[in-house]
C-alpha cells in the first residue's frame, strides 16, 4: 500500500527533470569555481597588488629651500610662511553634509566667514562644478568645498582660504581648539628681500613644467606643490638649493584616515644655503649709477635714447662677480606665490626683454674695447715692436681684396678723429683708441707694417682672451658671442674673407659679438698679468646648519703667458701643431697702455683724480663706442651709412698697481664710450673704494683736509 | 512513535546549516571593521539563530501536512502580514520592507519566502492529476502573483524573484510540457522588456551598468563590484586570515556584512575557505534534494525540492554577485550574509524540510 503510494507520486516527477535541475546546479557552481580560481590563483597576484594601492599612501614631506646670501651675509632671497586656513571634515562637530547643517558646524562656518572672507554658502554643487573644483581658486562657500572634500577624502584637510595675513592665521590658530577641524597650514613662499636690486642675478622660481613633470616627479618632487628656479641663480643652482623631500609610506582606510607607517619615514633634506659673491650695496650702487646715467642722457637729448644697459663688476685675481646689473630687471617678489599671466606677459612683450640677463645674454660689437685682443696679438706675433710708431693721418686707403689674386678695389678707412693722432706707438695706441693704428696692425699696411695679424692670428688671441666661448658662470642662458674666421665665413656666408673685413674686425666691429661679461673679463685677464680666473656668482655653499661645505677657492681658467693657447700659423697662413704662449711683458705693456687712457687718452675727462677717504685710486681702462646697426635701430631708421648708431663701452680696473676691481659698463644705443659708459664705470669704482674704506673701518677723511699735490 | 520518528532527523543538513550560521556570525564580526553603529546592530545576529534554532525544532516537530490543510488561511496571513508594512512599516534604504515588532525588526517578504513554499507545494500536490495545461500554469502564477505583487510595490524586486523562482521551479518539476516552457519564456522576456522602463533607476541602472560597462563610468558607479573582485581575489589561496584582511578591514569592500560577505570571506580564508563555503552550500542543496526524493508523498518532496531551489538560487545570484557575472541585487547569501530575517527564514525553511525528512515512510500515520 505504502510502496503503491510512493511509486504514484514518484511518477508524477519525472527523473529526467530533477536530474536537469541537477546539472543546472553543477554547472554553475563549476562554473564558479572556475571563476574563483582565476580571481584567486591565476589573478591573485593582480589583485593583491591593487589592494596594496588601495591601502597604502605615499606621502610626500617636503623639504626647505636653502636660502641665498650675498658675500656680506645679507639675505637675497629666503622663505616665508604663507598661511591657509584649512578644514578637515571628519573631525567637525557631526556630519557637513547633512541638510540643514548641524548647529555646531554652522556656529563654525559663521565665525569663520568674515575672518576670512568666504561665504558660509555660495554655489550650486553639481557634477560639472565638483569635477572644475581646485582649492583656493573657487567661488564655492565653505559648506561646498567641505561637502566636496568629504566625498573625496573626509580625513584629509582641505584649503578653505589660502594665503590669509598672519594676524588672522594667529586668531584662527588660537580658535582652533573650539572649532575641532578648523586648522592653519603653513606653506613656504619665496620671498626676495633685494627684490629688482638683484632679481637679475638671483631670478625666481616657477611651477614644475609639464613637459618635464617625469623627469622631476622621479627625483622626488611633488608638481603643483615644489616650485623650481626659472631664472638667475635660482635655475642654475636649483640643485644645491632644492633638497631632497622626505617620504613616508602609510597604510590608510578607505576614507583616507592613517593608520600606521609601513615604512621608516625617510625625513626631508633641506636645501644648502649659498653666499654668493655680490656685494648688495655695489650692486645697489652700480645700478643706481647705470639708471642715473641713462636717465641723463635721455633728459639731455629730450627722448628715450637708450632705456638698456649693463654693468659688472668682479675681482681679476678671484673671479668674484661683485655686482652684475642688467638693466631693465623685473620684480621677482611679484613671481613669489604664483606668477601672475599679465605680469609675465607684459615682461614676455616688453622689447627690452627684461627677463633677459643683458649682462651674460645678450650679443654685442664690442667695438673698441676689443682693441686689446688686437693689440696683444700683434705685438706677441711682431708685427709691430713696442717703439714702433705708425702714421695716423686721419684716413687712410686700403685695398679690399677677397682672395691673394683679387686685383681688389680701394677703400677709404677714417680714425674716428679726423685730424689723425700724428705718430703713435703701442701705448699711446691704445691710451687714444687710435683706428688707424689698429686697421694697419690687424690688416697690415703697405710701407709700416709688411704683414697685419690676420683674422685667424687675431681669433687666436681674443678666444685666450676670453671672448667666443661661454664663460661658465653659474647663470643660465649665456651666450658665446661670435670671434669670426676664414674659415667661419667660408661655412656660414659661402664667401671669402677680404681684407676689408680684418681691418673692421681688429676693431671690434663687423661680425664680432660679445657679451658684457666677456668684455669684462679679457679686461680682467689683461689686469691679473694674463691670469684667467673662472669668473663665479657663489662664494660658498652652506648645509641648512650655517655650516660651509664648500668653501671659496678661485679656479684659474688658464694663464695666457704660460699655457700654450695659440696656434702659431705658418707663412701660408695654414694652421700647425704647435702653439704658444704669450710675452708676460706684451701684458706689461697692455697695462701701460690701458693706464695711459685715464692719464691723457680717451677717458682722461672721466676716470682720473678718483679720490677716495684720501687716496687717489689708479684707473687703467679702454673705451669702446661701437658702431651698430640691429634690426631695433632698423626700424627706428637709425642706420645712416656712415653714422650708424653706436654702443657706450667702458672697462677697466684699479688699483693699476694692485688690481682688486675690473668693471665693464655697457648702455645700449649709449653714444660716446667715455662720456657715457665712464662716468657709470667712475662711480662703481668711487663706491666700492668707499665700501672698502667703510669696512676696514678707516676714519673718514673730509674734503678739506686733502692736500692736493 | 513521535520518539521514533527523531530517527530520520537529518543532522548533516541541521549540522551543515547550523556551522554556516556560526561561520556566518563570526564573518560578521570580522567585517564590521571597527563600525560601531554596525557593531551595535550585528549584536543581535546570535539572538535570531537560537531563536531560528527553537522554531526550527518546532517546525520540525510539526506535521507539514498540517500547513497543507491550512493553506489558504496561510496565504492570508502572508498577504496580510505585507500589508501591514504599508500601515506600519519602516522605511530604509528607500524601501519599506520592516516591521518593527518592538522587539525584533522583521522583514516580512522573508518570511513569506518559507510561507509560499508551503501554499504553493500544497497547491501543486493537489492539482498533480489535473491536466498540465496553460489554464494549470495561469492559475498557480496568479496565485503567486497575489502575493507578489505587494513585494514587488515596497519596491523590492529581489525577493519577488526568489518567490516566482519557487514557482518556477515547482512548474517544472510537476512537469509542465516543454512547448509550454518556451511560452512561458517568450512572454517573460515581453514581460521583462516591458517592465524595464517602470524600475527604479537605481535598479535599471545597476542592469545597464553590468549588462554593458562603460568604460569611462565614474568611479561610484563600478567601485562596489570592483571593490568585490580586489577583495576575493587578494585571498589567494590561503587567504589573509580572520580579522586580517586589508580590504575588508580598512573598508574599501562596501556592504561587506551583507551583500558582499562571500568577498569578504574569500578574501580572509582564500580560495580554500570560499571553496569550503561554497561546498557546504552545495552540500544542503544537495540533502534537500535528496529529502524530496525519498520524502514519503508528493507534498513533501515538493516542499523539499521548492526549499532547495530556493537555497540555490539565493546561493548562486549573492555569489555571482560578487564574482561580477550577476548584476548588483540585494539577494543575501543564505545562513551567512548578516539579516535576522533572513537567518530566521533560511533555518525555519530547514525545520519544514527537517519535518519532511521525519515522516519519510509514515504515510499512514
């Protein structure tokens, strides 16, 4: 009966039915475990390492910028704190995003507003303005951008107010135990006490670029966060300044709370500090002297004759640039928390290229001041002697030939002085700046001298004196100026050299182009008995402790009277093996030259009878008034044949016996080299003398007390 | 007699069910990750299992055939007891789904799961000789639908699943003709097409979101799944160890204690421990299975077999929820996932077929 009754249900479910509900139910869990196994075991190793990344977060310390200091230890540029309020979301008294906001919290945010100047609410949340959000450039209240930070990252603190005064951040800081997530973040900012006075030199920093944002995020920077030099000794010792930012690894939950350190910490490394080697008051001083010139000059002419200069100032037996003014500058302190677009842009569009450093930068015809390279070489290869006087009648006629065998054609030279300077010898050559002498030893002249320098005897001897090369100072953007030869022209014009070109460029002019700095230095070379000294802009390196690290050690470049720089050329004018070096007493009598135009040459009216605390300090010097014709004066119709516009030059040094102070002064479109440029020179000398009297503490000598011989 | 009977006690699927539920808890306590509102509210998850254990006895004490005789009245109470919700029930998560008895908060659509398992098994046992025709197939899903109808408007579409998957399941062990089957399947597909649109969008979005991943989808949108699929399979093999794991434990895995406690686990006990789960499932699927085979008449086999499919389509949509091969649904996993109701419904299911298990052979009696 029983079994009846079984096998009369057992019939109504048919088996092939439940055995399909069977395979139903072991395919899926077949295929689960498939599933489970390739998430687990094969993947395992996927997903393990996603959720490391999901609980583990780098943070990244950041570290200080070394400071900078001029020679005396005055402080050029350092970092200030920049205050922002900040607030945390999680720990506010209840939830910020609850509607209406809890009492507590808008008791808060009421407070707050007016101190900061933020509204409590402002602003629609939506997924277009939430996705635009960046801190401390919105127009959110506060209740929004904390709202936004609690959906992102409630444990994390977010900037409400960015770079409030510190009177509030001190208000804010005290109220900060009865408002629990309100805090103070303090940021570093770079300040440039200095400011214009030497923005040429120190620069300013910048946001990382993007296109070199790997490069840097590799060395450990933060982009949007660490800020790099963009300019001056800011850019190019970025990497003593910079330090190294620190770094923890932290374990952290899904709203970003830490809750352990995985790894030590690595603490951040601050930047060295730099003492460099300008002196701030010469380079005040300096730059007050190129400025009060140039504005006299234009207020005499009644126009903006020039609005564009240069002065340096470094020590020939060191190297030390004392000051480098490169006239117009910019205001770094402007670029300190940002770099504001018009700002830059106005600097970018400004045709006097302020960001420019016109001191190492910028390419000029040296002109006259050039007349050293060409004097020293002439005399050190013999093509004239010491005593040897040329004719200087005014103008001469030589022949422009471009090849031996060119029948060529004649061509009228003139010496800036009409009247001619009568016979003159080595000195008194370069005491006048005497143009005919100059176009006889540097192209030859027939009947005094058989056979001139030559371009390529003469490139020789300015490339040992400094000129076509970069000079290594620790500045970005220098340039290498142009010392032409045959064979330069050759590759570059498809032309031959001609005669006509050595005579221009003995003097300075045609394809030769310098900077200030060069011209500077081969003076500096001339004063330390043919010495070259690397010229710097750092004095030492400190460690953030005060400690020197490195220590000032002048580096001779080379020494033109022992190392052997010149190519010696034979009689065809082809290059040999060998090279040489130069006479000791060729400088000697540069010197005497250069002396000699402070005592009754070409800057007698300018830089002589420079009395200081008493003491009559020695100038030896060389004027330059090049002659230019760039594409500036081009437009301003300038270029008159034969009275093209010119450049003021003046360099030189003092004491003559003893020199401790080379100074070039350059004024763009400046006229006259002596009238304009000496006077700048003249008064940087006057400074740093009266600096030197100042420091050594030496009693100041009145004016009447000097007896005058 | 009554003492004789305790023989056929099934203790392996007693047993199985009752060390899922202690794993369950345990699971539980590890995912509330130091939550103290969820810490205070999974307190009672113990309470429900012993609770669930005594009516459990007691279901399985009680003759089903009882449940049989009493079906309509049954039937009422079920839709009486939805309707209740709607005069005084909580809402949460936008769905009003409890009542709150004063002392436990129940979810009645739960317990309605093990009520239409009873209504429809006894519906299907009586109408065995009557012709499987379409008319057979309408009746018994109006009579679902009766009930289903004020699960689907709380709204939760889950749970109505669940109910129309007992169904189903019963139509087609009772043999409906497979002609039949594939209209069935081609006015459920009209019928899901047409139904799309009246979805929440939360629901329509969950769809669209694994039907068709946007690749560019905004973070919220995949994290839960995404998450799932970081937690199972940082286990490993062995996995990270109870109370260990970082995703669990710093919180990245949402709904950790519910929906996605199979993630959890998997990620704490590796894929020995998700395999061993897993297996144990399959394992009371199985008992149940074999309680309807040997069960002593037609009612109780196909009490035994609706509970059992019940059991493995909860199983196989929570964990292929997690596995990211089923759309996101609310569907807990079955003795593990935290909810007393769902505990409460999951064991008394196994006191009915615990009392099917008894009465093997005693047809008479």
């Amino acid at each position: 009966m029983i079994m009846n009754e079984q096998k009369s249900y057992q019939k109504a479910i048919e088996p092939w039915r439940i055995r399909v509900i069977y395979i139903g139910i072991a395919a899926v869990f077949c295929f689960y475990t498939f599933k489970l196994f390739s998430l687990q075991i094969l993947q395992g190793d996927y997903y393990l390492a996603q959720a490391e990344d999901n609980r583990t977060e780098e943070i990244n310390l950041q570290t200080e910028r070394g400071i900078i200091m001029d020679r005396n230890g005055v402080v050029l540029a350092r970092n200030v704190a920049s205050y922002n309020v900040t607030i945390t979301p999680a720990d506010l008294p209840g939830d910020p995003t609850e509607e209406p906001l809890p009492g507590a919290i808008q008791e808060i945010y009421r407070e707050l507003s007016p101190l900061i100047g933020v509204p409590v609410s402002n602003g629609v949340l939506n997924d277009e303005t939430v996705k635009t959000f960046t801190a401390c450039n919105t127009d959110f209240g506060i209740t929004e951008v904390v709202i936004i930070q609690d959906t992102n990252a409630p444990y994390s603190a977010v900037n409400v107010a960015c770079d409030i005064d510190r009177e509030t951040a001190m208000i804010i800081q005290e109220k900060a135990s009865d408002w629990p997530g309100v805090g103070i973040e303090v940021q570093p900012i770079r300040e440039y006490p200095t400011g214009s006075t030497t923005s040429e030199i120190i620069g300013f920093l910048g946001p990382i670029p993007a296109t070199l944002e790997e490069e840097y995020r590799a060395a450990g920077y933060v982009p949007n966060r660490d800020k790099v030099g963009y300019a001056g000794v800011e850019s190019s010792l970025n990497d003593i300044l910079a330090g190294t930012n620190g770094k923890r690894v932290v374990e952290v939950d899904v709203a970003g709370k830490e809750i352990r350190d995985i790894e030590t910490p690595i603490d951040p490394v601050p930047g060295n500090n730099v003492k460099l080697t300008i002196d701030t008051r010469l380079q005040a001083a300096a730059k007050a002297a190129l400025i009060g010139e140039i504005d006299w000059w234009n207020r005499y002419f009644n126009t903006i004759r020039s609005s564009n200069g240069v002065v340096i100032a470094l020590n020939p037996k060191t190297g030390e640039v004392l000051a480098m003014v490169s006239y117009p500058t910019f205001e770094n302190n402007r670029m300190a928390k940002y770099i504001p677009a018009y700002y830059y842009n106005q600097l970018m569009s400004d045709p006097l290229t302020p960001l420019f450093n016109h001191a190492v930068s910028a390419e000029h015809p040296p002109g006259s001041v050039f007349k050293l390279s060409t004097a020293i070489g002439a005399l050190n290869e013999g093509v004239v002697t010491p005593t040897q006087s040329l004719t200087c009648p005014g103008k001469i006629s030589i022949t422009e030939k471009y090849s031996p065998n060119d029948p060529g054609s004649e061509r009228e030279y003139v010496c800036y002085d009409k009247l001619g300077h009568g016979k003159v010898y080595y000195q008194r050559a370069i005491a006048l700046s005497c143009d005919i002498y100059f176009y006889k030893i540097g192209g030859g002249y027939e009947g005094e001298v058989e056979e001139g320098l030559g371009i390529d005897r003469l490139a020789e001897y300015a490339k040992a004196l400094g000129y076509g090369q970069v000079t290594g100072i620790e500045l970005p953007g220098e340039a290498e100026g142009l010392i032409p030869t045959s064979a330069w022209k050759r590759v570059n014009l498809s032309e031959n050299w001609s005669t006509g070109d050595t005579y221009i460029a003995a003097m300075g002019q045609g394809y030769v182009l310098s900077t200030a700095l060069q011209v500077a230095v081969s003076a500096a070379i001339v004063a330390n008995d043919g010495v070259y000294m690397q010229p710097t802009l750092v004095r030492e390196v400190l460690d953030s402790n005060g400690n020197v690290i490195q220590p000032f050690t002048p580096k001779v470049k080379w020494d033109i009277t022992k190392d052997k720089l010149i190519t010696v050329f034979d009689e065809n004018g082809i290059p040999t093996e060998e090279k040489k070096a130069v006479e000791p007493w060729v400088i000697k009598l540069t010197q005497e030259g250069m002396r000699m135009t402070i005592t009754e040459g070409t800057a007698k009216n300018y830089l002589s009878n420079i009395i200081i605390n008493g003491k009559d300090i020695p100038v030896a010097g060389k004027t330059g008034t090049a002659e230019y014709c760039d594409n500036v004066a081009q437009d301003k119709g300038l270029c008159i044949p034969g009275n093209w516009p010119t450049h003021s030059w003046f360099v030189g040094y003092a004491p003559y016996e003893d020199p401790e102070i080379a100074v070039v002064a350059f004024v763009y479109n400046g006229g006259e080299g002596a009238s304009v440029a000496g006077p700048i020179a003249r008064k940087v000398f006057e400074a740093y003398f009266q600096l030197k009297a100042i420091d050594a503490g030496e009693p100041e000598v009145k004016e009447s007390e000097i007896t005058t011989p | 007699m009554k003492r004789e009977i305790w023989r056929n006690f099934d203790f392996w699927l007693f047993g199985a069910a009752l060390f899922l539920s202690i794993f369950g808890i345990m699971m539980i306590q590890s995912a509330i990750a130091g939550n103290a509102t969820l810490a205070q509210a999974v307190s009672r998850q113990p309470l429900y299992l012993i609770g669930g254990t005594v009516l459990m006895l007691i279901m399985a004490a009680i003759d089903y055939h009882y449940w049989g005789s009493l079906s309509r009245f049954i039937y009422i109470f079920a839709i009486i007891s939805l309707l209740i919700i709607y005069v005084v029930g909580t809402v949460s998560f936008g769905s009003a789904r409890w009542l709150d008895t004063g002392v436990i908060m129940i979810q009645p659509s739960e317990i309605v799961k093990i009520l239409m398992i009873m209504v429809l098994a006894d519906f299907f046992a009586k109408n065995i000789d009557k012709p499987h025709d379409l008319k057979w197939i309408f009746q018994s899903f109006l009579m679902t639908f009766g009930v289903v109808i004020w699960i689907l408007l709380q709204p939760n579409l889950s749970t109505s699943i669940v109910i129309f998957v007992i169904w189903f399941a019963l139509v087609w062990i009772c043999g409906v003709p497979v002609k039949y089957l594939l209209i069935l399947a081609l006015v459920g597909i009209v019928l899901i097409a047409a139904a799309f649109p009246l979805l929440e969008d939360y629901q329509r979005g969950r769809i669209i979101n694994f039907l068709f991943p946007d690749p560019e989808a905004s973070y919220g949108d995949t994290y839960n799944v995404e998450q799932a699929l970081i937690t199972i399979g940082s286990g490993g093999l062995l996995g990270e160890g109870y109370g260990q794991g970082t995703q669990v434990q710093l919180r990245f895995l949402k709904v950790r204690h519910t929906d996605f406690i199979f993630s959890a686990l998997a990620e704490e006990f590796g894929f020995v421990g998700a395999m061993t789960v897993m297996g144990l499932l399959l394992f009371l699927i199985w008992r149940c299975m074999e309680i309807g085979r040997t069960a002593s008449d037609l009612y109780g086999s196909l009490i035994a077999y609706s509970y059992a499919a019940m059991l493995f389509f909860q199983t196989a949509v929570n964990i292929g929820v997690n596995l990211n091969v089923v759309p996101v649904s609310g569907l807990p996993l079955p003795f593990i996932s935290y909810g007393g109701s769902s505990l409460l419904s999951s064991i008394l299911g196994i006191g009915l077929v615990e009392s099917v298990a008894l009465r093997k052979g005693t047809i008479t009696s």
